[in-house]
C-alpha cells in the first residue's frame, strides 16, 4: 500500500514543491562543475566530453540497473547505493521513478540529481515481441541533423594561402547522428561528420566514404547466454581501466569521492566524433554459468600517423608520431589521415559472487608498422616497436558502506602498473576515499583511463585523499590532496621531480532555488625555466585557481547564473594571472527557451586560459578556452516545433582587446572578432 500511495501522491508534491520535473534532461553544467576534471590541458575537451554525454543520455532501468552502473553515474556514495540495492530486492521491482524517494538515505536533492538518467520500462509489453519489431517500434530513437560555421574567413580558405596551408573543404562543419536503442535489449546508430575545411569525397582507395569520420554500431543485450553483444565500433570498460578503459576517463575533481573509482561497464556502443580512442571490430561478453563471464574483442581500424622511412634497413616505413585532432584540411593532415593500421585484442574473466568482483585479462596491440618517435631527452622510456602487450588483474569488493577497488597489469618484457583505493562511508555525512598508484617509466597501455596526473598512467607514482562532508540539507564541504612524484623527465621538466595539488569546495544552498559554490584549488608541478640559459634548470612552478558561483531561479520560467573566476601562475620570479567575470540568463516557457551569457576576461598568458562551459545544442559541448583581453557572447534559442521535432540556433560572438589577428596559422582571421553560427534540428521517427 506504501508504494500505492507513493506513486499517487509524490508526483504531484514533486511538482508542487520543487516545481522539476524527475524527467529533465542531463543537466550538463552540473557534469561540468561537479564530476568533470579540472581543465588545464591542452586538448579538444569537446569532443572528449560529448563522448561521456551520449552515455549519460541513455536511461538505464531501476529493475536492471547493476552496481557498478550505479557507481558509474558518479551521484550516489556507497551507502547510497547499498540501500538502493537492499530496497529492491526487500520491496520487489520498481513500478515508478518515484518510489527512489522511499530509500533510506536518499534526499529530494540526490533524486532529482539521480532521476535524469533512470526510468521504469514495461518490460512485459516489450519483450513479447521479437528482436526486430522492438526495434521498429521503439520510441527511444532520434535522428540529429548539425550545421555551424565561423562567419569571417580564415586564413586557410583564402585564394592567396600557400598551398601548404591551404584548405580542401568548405567552412561549413556538418554533423548527423541516430540511434534507437533500449537499455539492456539494443542498441543501433550511425554518426557522421565532416570538419571545417575538410572535403567530402568518395575514395574507397583513400579509406573515406562520404564525410571524412563515418561511424556505426549494432548492439544486442542478454539473448541467453549471449549478455553482450557489438559490432562496429565501440569501446572498453574494464577494472580500473588501467589496460581497457573508455575514451573518456573522469579525473580529479570536486565530486572528490565517487568518482575516484572507475565502473567495470564492459563493452558499449561508440557514438562520438572523437577520432583518436575507440574500437572498431566485434565485442562479445558470453555467461559461462550465473557467476563465471568471459568477454572477447578483436579490433582493426586505420589511425593517424606521421610516417618516414628508415634509413638504415631497407627504407621501411616508421612511425614517428600518432594524429590525435582528427582533422584532414591541408596537404600534411590529408597525408597523414588512416596510414597506420592498428589491431587489437583482448580477453576478459570475469567472476561474481555478490559483492565479489575479480578479472583476468590480456589486451594486444599491434601496429602495421614500428613506432620510433623522435628522440628527446624526455623520452627515453617512451613506447617504441611493433607490437604491446599487458597482462592484468583486478579484483573489487563491497562491505557494508566500503568499497574496496584494485588492478594490476604488466606489459610483457617491461614496467608494471597498479592501482588500489577505497572509498566508503564512515558516517551519513562523511564520506571518503583513498587511493594509491604506481605507473612504472616502461609501463605501456594505449586505452587506459586511470586515474593519472600525467595524460597517460606512466612514469608516476601518487596517493590521493579525497572527502566529502554534507553538515545538513544547506552546506557541504569536498575536496581532494593529490601527493605525486615522477622517477623520470618529463616534457618541459628535465629533471626527476614530484608535486601536489589540492582542491577545496564549499557549497551552500539555502533554498530549492539558489545554490552558491566556493572553490579553490592550487597545482605545484616543476617545469623547465626558460629565463635560464640551461635548459635542465628547473623550477617549481604553481598554478591557483578560484571560482564564486551563483545559481538562482526567479520563477519557474527565468533562472541566473553569475560566475568570477580568477587564475594565477608563478614560476621562479615571475607571476602572472587572468579573470573570467560572467553573467547567464535563462528563459524557458516548455516549447521555447532562450539562453545568453555576456562575459569579460583578461589573462596575462597561457598558463593562465579558463576552460569555462558555454550552453549548446543538445548533446553538443562548447568548452573554449578563454584568453586574452575581450568579451564573449552567446545566444541559443530552442523550439520544439512538436513533440518529434525540435529546433536549436546558437551565436557565438567574441570580441579582443589585445590583438589585431583572431587564431593563428591557417586558422588566423584578420581582425579582432570572431562570430559562429549552429544550428540543430532533432527528429524523433
């Protein structure tokens, strides 16, 4: 009768009192705020984020949702999810979303944190059919259509470039994806994508068929023995993901507890633009009993590589260096676009009793040719040959409130990897974790996602602390220290050296509609000084970061955001700094809703640029790097036309202080202002 009642009566208190509704779209500022690493690399964040968008996208069951997918959504802490576990096996399957308001434990906050990403499917209705009229019928299906632009022209497009600069394409950046799937039944999609500046061509010879990135995938679940099945291209989860780890691994952040362990998730669907981490082959997980799992890949897929010939045995072809942008617009991207062939193999055990988790596994790489990189003094122990392979284990289990989580693999003939940590409960409002790793200067894994403070687990060794204290409903205080030291140079640090970082985080919301965040966070790393002649002289240098933010909602249609951020840098005697000051509003009436920001910032240098999440089309990131002196704008507009159809236009506007040229090289446009232009439409069939 309780659960009766529950379902009746808390959808309309839900409405009443927090005016949200529990089906709301991934909130993806709170991903970025909260869950997301600290943004300090010099990378595409984009299109790395969106990956672990897409993933977050799809709404997994109440009724099949496992632990370790729990864990994965980086929202409940173990004695959460403990009693999320013990409830459903006492109270029976869920018959509605609103019954997680009857756990023990989870608050009206966690739940609408939680409620995104899960349902209650009738599984009854659904599975009478057979395979191919679910997929035919299902309503969980949408199909994106995405165009922007930038508005001035760049260098690269211009008649009088060199040819060496000069791009191929046109402007225009064309995106296109679909998927129909079911959580735990199916899964189907394609994605396609064409670049600014890349052209569209068919050349089978060249291996481009169409746009210049085309991907799919076909994904069947639990057909008997059979728990996983893909084809097309997809990526690993595994352990810790130290040897098989997804394309995109959460790092050190300020949700300092939960997402310190990785989710041993298996196989999933590729669906993102990111040309450089996934898997392209067939992937199968098969139940040898109810506790006993082996899983098995094979992947072969063509890379971006720089080539040149060795001089010395019978001018065979190297490899110097890997392509990570993805980007094919001038004569040398073209060149070096798929020359390397690299395949890929692995073999999981898996055993599970209960709160048991142990693996075994064996992943090879092999390249269609040797990999030599260019020899500096900093890599020396970097990966070079043919062919890598890792051995490994991992073993995690959960006691009461703890969760204790391991792994360890060797790469054959070189260094060893492990890492270990614990994360648990020690009362209902502190909650902690430890973790301790160890990367050898000759250990080599090409799809780990372990946690690192250098980009790839190698060369390292670190123990971590992180908490997280909720005083009551108002105030909660995370943070982490990250204690690390590097047996061996490191790029721009010609010298054996270690570090430390930490971050602190004080949040207060004092009511349903304003939530304020105070963070501060400081990263001490040696790095070769450039003010002395010699380049082994070394200093330490430290980087500070602060943020004040502030979120607070008039009504249910119109909600602010209001942000400073402040930056410092200092290495030897010189000091420098940079400040992002910003003002978001948002108006939303169901059928349309408009968002803008109007922001000012000045940065002395580089090390001083802000990463800083800007609003965009759906399951699109904008994350640019604010630098220099000037003001950024944006506007995105929504429509939903239908309840099928729904439309999106994003401006883009940026305007500096401090230069005469935006960009630099092909991309450089003459002037001080940059505009970009995006639309998307989603369709669902």
């Amino acid at each position: 009768m309780k659960r009766i009642l529950t379902i009746l009566i808390f959808p309309v208190c839900w409405i009443v009192n927090a005016q949200v509704s529990p089906k709301k779209e991934v909130d993806l500022e709170r991903l970025i705020d909260e869950i997301f690493a600290i943004q300090d690399e010099d990378i595409n964040y984009e299109d790395l984020y969106e990956n672990l968008a897409q993933l977050y996208s799809n709404q997994a069951d109440l009724n099949t949702i496992t632990e370790e997918q729990l864990r994965s959504l980086f929202i409940l802490n173990e004695s959460q999810i403990q009693s999320f576990l013990t409830y459903r096996i006492e109270a029976g399957p869920f018959l509605s979303v609103y019954e997680l308001q009857n756990i023990t434990g989870l608050t009206e906050d966690i739940i609408q944190k939680l409620s995104p990403f899960v349902t209650v499917r009738d599984e009854a209705m659904s599975f009478n059919k057979n395979l191919i009229t679910r997929i035919l019928n299902e309503k969980n299906n949408y199909l994106i259509l995405r165009f922007d632009r930038t508005m001035e022209e760049k260098k690269g497009y211009k008649k009088s470039t060199t040819p060496s600069g000069k791009y191929f394409g046109s402007p225009d950046r064309l995106y296109t994806r679909f998927q129909t799937r079911r959580t735990g039944d199916f899964s189907l999609g394609f994605t396609t994508e064409k670049d600014a500046g890349e052209k569209i061509t068919w050349s089978p010879s060249k291996k481009q068929f169409g746009a210049d990135f085309v991907s799919f995938h076909a994904q069947v679940m639990n057909k008997g023995k059979i728990k996983n099945l893909v084809l097309g291209d997809f990526q690993s989860q595994f352990g810790q993901g130290l040897v098989l780890g997804s394309a995109f691994g959460i790092g050190k952040n300020s949700e300092a507890v939960t997402t310190v362990r990785r989710g041993s998730l298996g196989f999933l669907p590729y669906t993102s633009v990111y040309e450089a981490r996934y898997l392209h082959g067939a992937a199968m997980s098969y139940a040898l009993s109810k506790r006993l799992t082996l899983h098995g890949m094979f992947s072969s897929r063509w890379r971006d590589g720089s080539i040149k010939q060795d001089t010395t045995e019978d001018s065979s072809d190297l490899i110097s260096s890997f392509q990570f942008t993805g980007l094919h617009r001038t004569p040398s991207e073209i060149a070096n676009r798929s020359t390397v062939q690299e395949r890929n193999i692995a073999g999981v055990v898996n055993y599970k009793f209960k709160t048991l988790d142990i693996g075994a596994l064996l992943h090879q790489t092999q390249f269609s040719a040797p990999l030599v990189p260019t020899t500096n003094i900093y890599n020396k122990f970097y990966f070079q040959g043919r062919e890598n392979t890792n051995v490994g284990f991992f073993l995690n289990y959960s006691w009461k409130n703890f969760s204790f989580f391991s792994e360890g693999a060797l790469t054959i003939n070189k260094g060893t990897g492990v890492i270990a940590g614990i994360i648990g409960s020690i009362t209902s409002s502190l909650d902690i974790s430890l973790l301790f790793r160890k990367y050898d200067r000759d250990f080599y894994s090409f799809y780990s996602n372990a946690l690192a403070e250098n980009s790839n687990p190698q060369n390292e060794t670190g123990m971590y602390w992180g908490w997280k204290y909720v005083f009551n409903k108002k105030y909660s205080f995370s943070g982490y220290f990250d204690l690390f030291r590097f047996p061996w140079l490191r790029y721009r640090s010609y010298t054996l050296s270690n570090g430390n970082e930490w971050l602190a985080r004080l949040s207060y919301k004092p009511s349903k509609t304003i939530s304020l965040f105070l963070q501060a966070r400081e990263e001490t790393k040696v790095r070769n000084n450039s003010d002395h002649t010699n380049l082994y002289q070394t200093d330490a240098g430290t980087k500070r970061n602060y943020w004040i933010n502030v979120d607070y909602q008039i009504n249910a249609r119109l909600s602010f955001k209001t942000r400073a951020q402040f930056s410092t840098y200092s290495l030897a005697d010189q000091h420098s700094k940079g400040m992002v000051l910003l003002q978001d509003i948002t108006w939303n009436s169901g059928k349309f809703s408009v968002s803008g920001r109007y922001a000012l910032f000045d940065t002395d240098d580089y090390d001083n640029r802000l990463y800083i999440y800007e609003k965009d089309v759906w399951l699109a990131f904008s994350f640019p790097a604010y630098y220099g002196v000037g003001v950024r704008n944006y506007l995105i507009f929504k429509y939903s036309v239908s309840k099928k159809v729904d439309i999106w236009l994003r401006w883009a506007y940026v305007s500096f202080r401090d230069r005469d040229t935006v960009g630099s090289g092909s991309e450089a446009i003459e002037g001080n202002i940059r505009n970009d232009v995006k639309f998307q439409t989603r369709i669902r069939l």
